[in-house]
C-alpha cells in the first residue's frame, strides 16, 4: 500500500503555452506512469500562465490564468517551468519567481545568455535553482553530457550547428536546388521557421546558445572573433553547387575554443568537407563535436527544437532537478552577454593562417601575396569558387578578393595535410 507521501504529487506549473509549454504538458500527461516511477511519485500541473483566453485541450483540474500574479500567490510549488519565446517576456518572471525561493526549469536561450549570471545569483540566495537543458540543443542532452561524463575531460574544442532553421534552409537549398528565399518560406510553411526569422537566418540564436555553452563549460563568457553573429543571407544557389563541387557542403556553424590565452567564439557559416563529422548533419537536426584532451573527438547529433525533442529535454531537467541528480557549477563570476558582441578581437589577432572558400562572382580565384589555391572549380554564369590556403589576415584576404564571399572551412584531411605548409610559410597554421 503506498504511503500518504508517495501518494502526493509533485506540483508543476508551466509560463507559455505554445510549442514548448504544450509539448512538456502533453509529455507529462501520456507518460505519468514511467515518471511516477522514476520519481516515487506523481506529478501534477496545477496552473498554465497563457497570453491570451482561448480553448485549449487542457485538463479540468489545472488552473489556465492569464495573470501572472496568480502563480506567484500559488502556493506549494515545486518547480515552475518557464516556456516563453524570448528574453523579454520571461526575465520578470522567473526573477520574481527565484525570489520567492521556486526552482526554474527553462528552454529560454536568450534568457539565460542575457541574464543567465544574474539569475543564477538569485537562485543561489534565495536556495534553489535554475535548470536550462532544452536552451542549447533542444532534444539532445548536450549540457548534461559535458558536466556528467566528460568530468575529467578538459573541453578543448566545441563545434557545432546549432540552430535546426539555418540547418533546413541551407540542406533544402542544396537538396531540390531551390533559393535562399524559397527554402525560407519552406521552413515556415512546416513551423521551423518564425514569421520573424531573423534571429535565427542571422545567427542570433546560435550565438545565445554559444554564449551558454561558454559559461556552462569554462564558467565565462568568450571573446568574440567578430563584432557579431553572421548569418546565412549571403549563400546563394551558387554558393551550394561551388561547395559541392568541391566535396563539401556550407553549414552553420557555432564554434567555441580554448587557445591557452582565453577562450574564443564565433557563429558564422563554414564549408564543411566530407572528411568532418558535422557534413552529414541534414535537415532541422542539431550536430556538436566536441574535442576532449582525454576522449578525443566525440559527436552528438539529434533534433535540436521541435515540440517534443525540446519537452524531453525540459521533463529531463525537471526529473534531475526532483531527484537531486542535478549538478551546477557557482557562477557568481560569470558576465552577462549583451545584444552587441562585446570584446570582440580583430581579424589581425585572429584569423590569419587559416583555409577558405572563397565565392567569387565573374572573376577567378588564383594565388596572390600569402594565398596559395588548393582546389578550385565553377559554375555555370561564371562564379567561381576555391579552396585556399592563406597566411594573411582576412582584411587583407577580402581587399586582395574585393567583392568575393569568403568562408572558413572545416576539413580533417586540410588539419593532416597542414604541417608541409606550416614548415612552407614557418608559421604555425591556425586548423579546426
């Protein structure tokens, strides 16, 4: 017979309930068993916090409310989950919330990038906590992966496709030969993509997520390559055909490092050679390689937003969160990041000795001053593409290439090929 305490549930409350927050309460809802027995005990939503009044398929015994105030004089919460679509909206709440000493489980990326340090400082005096599994990659477990099993790893390298609506946008592009516009509609015809998407088309997201992972591995924020995100806006249908062409294919890429100076970052789009673990990454899926000084090289690849990838992710941190499993670094030394990319060095400092593609309309790439061509190819209306090798700053590259797209590239095979032309230009090669 179960006792009195086994018989009570754990009382939840959701903010939002749009993709996210409908997903975690449809999770809840249809796996009630497997979680009454990972936890001992039930658990029950009791309030959902929603913009607006209109019908919803929600059950008769959980209070729908549009005024937040009746969460906060809810007693007897056990933890709230924040599912609101950006950092505007949610930061009032979940500070007000920490401040009544209720633990938080969020799959807000902009507000945890924002205010992430800040938040996290309230939790810590007021004894409870701040959970955001589902804001880095939606369903994969990328966070709890890092703290969990790769403790006595130091993180040297992470490189990663971040955000599933760039992902999309650029495999439709290269799969059914469509244009950046087309394939845009496309993902927002099948819900991957907002009305507004520019937050993710310019890299915004990606950064959040980036600017989390940094904290979350190295405890603070990064310094920025560039004065801010750049997105995919640039890539056009022969952008795709140059880089399959030359056996690759252009992805979105989110890339964090520790140089033994400091840690950098950088969201921009790459040529990813079919040599690399993140080539194959089709679709709205989410790929992380992460370099380990002990492990090596390990991938983790999965679907990175979605209804139900992202609510596993947020019932996960909740489950971890009841059970005690949960484990947080102090982060009262972290810095907040803001709208503008602070600290960011100049290309002079960072991106010399480095492979590229570079795109360039009606005029063909050869070798000038520091830049040695490896592999070159084009397209039909004479656009022309090549892989080079270059040992000057990428100033000096675009004024040589003036008028050309210039993209890093990610190759294995370039990384083993590199140390004939480090002894060439005497230089050490700078090669992800």
């Amino acid at each position: 017979m179960l006792s009195e305490y086994q018989q009570k549930p754990f009382r939840i409350a959701i903010i939002g309930f749009g993709t996210v927050g409908e997903g975690v309460y449809r999770t809840i809802s249809d796996q009630g068993d497997k979680i009454k027995g990972l936890l001992g005990r039930p658990i029950a939503v009791t309030m959902i916090v929603v913009n607006q009044e209109k019908n919803r398929e929600i059950g008769p015994d959980v209070k729908v409310t549009t005024d937040f105030n009746d969460l906060i004089e809810e007693k007897h919460l056990d933890v709230v989950i924040e599912a609101t679509p950006d950092a505007q909206t949610a930061y009032d709440y979940v500070k007000r919330l920490l401040e009544k000493g209720t633990s938080i489980v969020t799959a807000n990326k902009e507000l945890i990038a924002k205010h992430g340090p800040e938040l996290h400082q309230v939790a810590e005096r007021n004894h409870c906590h701040l959970l955001f599994e589902a804001a880095v990659a939606g369903g994969i477990p990328l966070l709890n992966t890092i703290r969990h099993t790769l403790k006595t790893n130091n993180i040297e390298r992470i490189e990663g496709i971040l955000n599933g609506t760039s992902n999309f946008i650029l495999t439709k592009m290269r799969e059914g030969g469509t244009s950046f516009t087309e394939a845009l509609y496309e993902a927002q015809e099948k819900g991957y993509a907002e009305v507004v998407p520019d937050k993710d088309i310019n890299g915004w997201d990606a950064l959040y997520k980036t600017e989390i992972l940094s904290q979350w591995v190295y405890g603070k924020s990064p310094i920025w390559t560039t004065s801010k995100p750049i997105g995919i806006g640039s890539i056009t249908r022969e952008t795709i055909k140059l880089a399959s062409a030359l056996k690759g294919r252009m992805r979105h890429i989110a890339s964090l490092s520790d140089t033994g100076k400091g840690i950098e970052a950088s969201v921009q789009p790459y040529l990813v050679c079919e040599d690399h673990l993140l080539y194959g990454v089709d679709g709205v899926n989410n790929g992380i390689q992460i370099q380990g000084s002990i492990v090596g090289s390990i991938m983790l690849q999965g679907p990175g937003a979605g209804k139900f990838p992202t609510a596993s992710a947020v019932i996960e941190d909740v489950i971890n969160l009841l059970t005690n499993c949960h484990e947080q670094r102090k982060v009262t030394d972290l810095v907040e990041v803001e709208q503008e990319v602070r600290n960011n060095k100049s290309a002079e400092e960072t991106n010399i000795q480095w492979y590229y593609f570079i795109v360039s309309p009606n005029v063909e790439v050869k070798n000038g001053d520091g830049v040695t061509v490896l592999e070159d190819t084009s397209v039909e209306d004479k656009t022309y593409g090549a892989i080079v090798f270059s040992s000057i700053p990428l100033t000096d590259l675009e004024k040589q290439y003036e008028g050309a797209n210039i993209y890093p590239v990610l190759s294995k095979k370039l990384l083993e090929n590199s140390s004939s032309l480090q002894e060439k230009h005497g230089k050490s090669i700078k090669v992800i």
